[in-house]
C-alpha cells in the first residue's frame, strides 16, 4: 500500500508540473528574431549606425540617416 500511495502522488506531481509549465509557455511572449542580414554604415553626421536601405547615400560611400 505505501508503494501505491507513492506512486499516486508521484504521478499527481508530474500532472502538475507538465500543466504548469503548458500554462507559462502560453503565457509567454512569442520570439521575435532580431537579427539583420544587410550591411550596417553609419550616418556622417551623427554617427548613428543603421541599416545600408534605410540610409541615404550621399557619394563616396557616405550615408546619412533621414534626420539629416
């Protein structure tokens, strides 16, 4: 009997523990991916470093950013 009742609540806890953590997967925030596959340059002006597609080329291989 003491084996059983052991194993009852062994199982019990492994319930529980798969809901709760079903439960904060759910909860959590999908994951964005950050990354960028393109050249960075950054602006003569501020420094500010930013993707070659969304910079303005101003010759010679400079860029700016649409601030300036």
């Amino acid at each position: 009997m003491p084996l059983l009742r052991l194993a009852i609540i062994a199982a019990g806890l492994w319930l529980a523990i798969g809901i709760v953590r079903r439960i904060m997967r759910a909860g959590a925030a999908p994951k964005t991916d950050l990354s960028y596959g393109g050249k960075m340059v950054n602006c003569e002006v501020c420094g500010v470093y930013l993707p070659e597609r969304e910079a303005i080329s101003v010759g010679d291989g400079k860029f700016r950013c649409d601030k300036h």
